[in-house]
C-alpha cells in the first residue's frame, strides 16, 4: 500500500523543512526500500543551496519494506542503492557499463526519491543486497567512496598496468577513498600521496597510510613524478598541477567533476606518452568485488566515516561536512516502519 510519511525538503539556501511525502507502491520489478543510512557527497551541495523537487540523497543504503510484481529478493533483505537506474539493454549496459547506460530510468536521489527519506522506490536491478556482517552505514562505503574509487584505479591500470606510485588530489571522500583502495589493492607500503590545502583532511589520508602533500607546495608536488594521479578535487590549477607531475607514461584520471584543463598537447602528452581518461561513478558488476574488500577491511574502510547524525540532525549534518574538517558524514534513521 501507499504511504505518506514525513520527509525532509529542500527549499534552497541551506533551508530544509520537514513535511509530509506520499510514497507510491513499487510497480513491476521494484522494490520500496526503508532508508537506513545515507551518505553526504559534495554533490548534494547544490540541492542544499540551490533547492530541489525531489527528496536527494544518492548513497543510501536500507532494507527492502515492500515488493512489487515479478521481484525475487525477500522482504527485509538489506543492501545499496545504486545510483543509476540502468535500462540493462543499450549497447553499455549490455557489456556491464551501467554507468554508461544510455536509457537510464532515473538517478535516485537525483532525479527520484532518494536517501534523505524515509523510502525510496528503486528497481531490483539496482539494489545489491549485503551480508549480515556489514552495517547499513558501512554499506554506503560501497558506493561514492568504494565504487567510484576502484572503478578509476580499474581505468588507470588500462593505460599504466605497471604502476608503482600515484598521487590523488584532493582529500574529501572520494580522495581519501582512493588512498584507501589504493592501499588495499596494492598493499600497505605501496607508496600513495595525497594533496590538499585542509590540515584535517590531510591528517586522516595520514592515518590511512597515505602520505600528505600540502597543495600550495607546487615543487613538492612536482617533484613526485608518479605514475598515475587521481584529481578528486575537479580544480583546474589542481589538475594542471598533477598532470605536469607525472612521471613518462603517466596518466592523469579526472574523478571530480566541475572545472576544465588546458594541455599543451605536444609537451603534456605526446613528448611524455601521456593519457588522461574520464572516470564516472562504477559499473553495478564491480559490487560483489568491493563487498568481499570491505568485508576483509571492515574495521579499515570504515575510518573514512568520522561521523554519524540522526536524520532528525539533517541541517546541522551539512553545516558539519560542509566545514571541510570531516571524513564521510553519513546520516542514519531507524529502519523499522
């Protein structure tokens, strides 16, 4: 049956108010997922100041309260949201690149429903169901910090599958997440530094292994020469920076979206052999990877999160992500109707 249930909206300007939603039943092939936890991304900036229609949230992870027709998983089966509500039959998504469909349905917490809610309706297809060992908050590791994390390390190891350093700019989540898989891909004393002007950020790359690099220290960060570099930090000055640190063969991976990059193509990329790729969130088969990684460092990837709120904290739990001296804030709601 339908439910009208209290949700958070956001009005814009930082506003967020609490009013009645109406959740509709889950149609052929979809579940309704009683939110347990979500994730603040950097992403959600814009819908905090900007305002939005839907309820946002696009790192959820929960349970499932209702099914509809021709579903399979049980009623209370916990598991992630994937982002991309992918259509499983274009050309992408019939290789496994679901995170390029080209027919997505819907981007939940983006153009849905999302994790800020008490519920959100998603498709089957897009919901991966967890092992009783992982919490619903470390679930949400699986997501922005885990996912998209080692779906760029997948896309630098096509062009420098003999990597030996790399340098990741920018210590927010998804930076310290790269630190992170990197350690755990590679192994601890393979050698990962990270850039970033936050003296807090920098301590927890510390704390996971990584070796800090003030990012107004252009020399420094120069001097490194590595093999691939990550920009997390979608910063033109940061990428331009990290491009021309790279050692021959290098490849720069840009993961954060915003701003642009200028190349002199002859000295940045053919003189060198250079390449620079696109890395966009992950493809829905890299999950089951990802969830034996965090089932083997648990205690490890959960470090990235510093904090949880009470969804009931939602205002005060982006005034907190949004000072810069957190990890991953995720904002967590009881699971049970």
């Amino acid at each position: 049956m339908s439910i009208t249930a209290p949700a958070p909206h956001f009005d814009g300007a930082g506003r967020i108010r609490v009013a009645d939603h109406f959740y509709r039943d889950p149609g052929p092939g979809e579940l309704r997922i009683r939110i347990g936890a979500n994730a603040i991304c950097g992403t959600d900036r814009k819908e905090y100041t900007q305002g939005v229609e839907i309820v946002p949230g696009h790192e959820a992870a929960g349970v499932v309260e209702s099914a509809g027709p021709g579903t399979t998983l049980p009623i209370g089966t916990r598991g992630a949201i994937y982002l991309m509500d992918f259509c499983g039959e274009c050309r992408s998504c019939s290789v496994g690149a679901t995170n390029q469909c080209s027919a997505k349905r819907q981007d939940v917490g983006q153009t849905s429903d999302g994790g800020y809610g008490p519920y959100a309706i998603v498709h089957e297809t897009n919901f991966f169901p967890v092992t009783e060992d992982v919490s619903l908050v470390a679930a949400t590791m699986l997501l922005d910090v885990m996912g998209t994390s080692t779906h760029a390390l997948g896309r630098a190891e096509l062009v420098r599958p003999d990597t030996q350093s790399v340098l990741v700019v920018g210590a927010g989540p998804i930076g310290l997440g790269l630190a992170a898989m990197a350690k755990v891909r590679y192994g601890h004393d393979f050698p990962v530094y990270v850039s970033d002007i936050s003296e807090f950020r920098l301590d927890l790359a510390a704390r996971l292994g990584a070796r800090p690099v003030d990012a107004r220290d252009e020399a420094s960060i120069l001097a490194l020469r590595p093999d691939i570099a990550f920009d997390s930090s979608g910063k033109t000055v940061a990428r331009e920076t990290a491009l021309r640190s790279l050692g021959q063969r290098g490849a720069l991976i840009c993961v954060g979206h915003g701003e642009g990059l200028g190349i002199d193509v002859s000295r940045d990329l053919i003189a060198p052999e250079r390449a620079v790729l696109g890395s966009e969130y992950f493809r829905f088969d890299e999950m089951p990877e990802n969830l034996q990684a965090l089932r083997d460092n648990l205690d490890y990837l959960s470090s990235i999160v510093t904090h949880t709120v009470d969804v009931a904290e939602l205002p005060a739990a982006f005034e907190l992500f949004l000072s810069g001296r957190t990890g991953k804030v995720v904002v967590t709601q009881e699971v049970t109707p």
